[in-house]
C-alpha cells in the first residue's frame, strides 16, 4: 500500500524488452534507503517488486498486464517517473490509501494556470468516471489528488507548487497518457451491491431508496 505521497523522481536508466515483459532499470537515492529485494516501490503509481538493488538503482520487472493497462510501455530511457516506497505502520498517511493497482489510463487535455496553482484536466473512459467523483481521491501518476470536478468525459485536479516541483505532473504535455486508480471504496461498494460488472456504463440503479432498503440510511 501506498500514500500517493511522491518520495522523489526517478530516471529511467535502461529497458530490457521481451515479447509480452520488460525489466526496468530506475535511478533513484531516497527509495532506496531501507529497501531490500522483494519490497515494493510505486512507480508512476504502478506497484513493481524490487528484483535487484544497487548503490543508485534498482530493477523491477514488468508483466504483460502492467504493460497493457499502463502508460509504463510509453517509457524511454531518461523519462522521470514518480517514486514512492511502501508506507509502514509507521508513516503519515498524508495522501489517501493507494494500492498501486492502475484500472487504467487518462490522457492530459488541458493544463491552465490559476494563481500559483495549475488545473489538469484528464479524459478518460465511462468505466473510470463511474468511480470518480467531486471531492474525491484519485492517483494520476501515483500522485495523491483530489477532484475538483468531474463531467460525462473527463474531470480537473489543482496541482500546487510543491507537488509540481517533486513531480513528473507538470513536465507532460496535452496529450500524454496518465495512470489512474480510482479510490478503492467505490469498487468495494459497487461489489457488495451486486451491481453487474457488465452493467457499469449504464445508467446506475443505486438510488437514494435503494440504498435506505439495503440498510445504508
């Protein structure tokens, strides 16, 4: 488990590519400090297990899956990714809880200045909006933000001065695919409902009287 709490950016240092995986070679310092083979580190939001550590780097290998529902193919060696360890029973939970598992990806549609903050707006499809709503949590990138709006196509984030500087956010351009994972609570829910997987495009069912029959008032 994450925070969404971005430690430090990391570098791209090689990819060795196979026909369905890769092994990724990432640059970092404050990562690596008290981890060992076989931790986890978020990298752009993706939880990869460290296979092999150095002085500056470590290896994590990345499966067919990953490469399907990510951005982390679109890499290159030189890109900067968000890093963050695994938080321990000891850590500020200064974001929300992140499982580093992307349902999927967005991309970038609009960046507009206002003040000392800039709005990112993200398009993504009907099956993620489902579970993003106003005020709510989502990890773009393994980045801890929260909605400020949300529409039938896309929705806003505010980024301040500080999350722009420790991360990739702001270095993308309109157009670039982000990760997402959307706040787990809203999945949990959907599931104990019984709501039909195949049904989430639709128009929901889950009612104010519907949720006072099923004990949630």
């Amino acid at each position: 488990m994450f925070t969404g709490i971005i430690e430090e950016m990391g570098i791209i240092k090689s990819i060795k590519q196979a026909e369905k995986s890769s092994v990724l070679r990432i640059k970092g310092q404050k990562v690596l400090q008290g981890t060992h083979v076989g931790d986890s580190i978020s990298t752009n939001g993706i939880c990869l297990t460290v296979t092999k550590i150095e002085k500056d780097f470590f290896e994590a290998d990345v499966m067919s899956e990953s490469l399907k529902r990510t951005n982390i193919g679109e890499l290159a060696p030189g890109s900067y990714v968000n890093l963050e360890r695994a938080l321990s029973l000891a850590t500020r939970l200064g974001g929300h809880m992140v499982s580093g598992h992307i349902d999927g990806t967005g991309q970038i549609r609009e960046f507009r200045r206002d003040g000392n903050a800039v709005w990112i707006t993200v398009e993504t499809s009907p099956e993620l909006l489902r579970y993003i709503i106003e005020k709510g949590s989502i990890a773009i990138d393994g980045v801890s933000l929260t909605v400020v709006t949300v529409d039938d196509q896309s929705f806003q984030v505010s980024v301040i001065p500080h999350t722009g500087e420790e991360t990739v956010l702001l270095q993308k351009q309109p157009g670039s695919t982000v990760n997402l994972e959307c706040d787990m609570i809203g999945k949990y829910v959907e599931k104990l409902l019984g709501i039909d997987s195949k049904e989430r495009v639709q128009e929901s069912q889950v009612t104010e009287g519907f949720l006072k029959e099923n004990g949630f008032f």
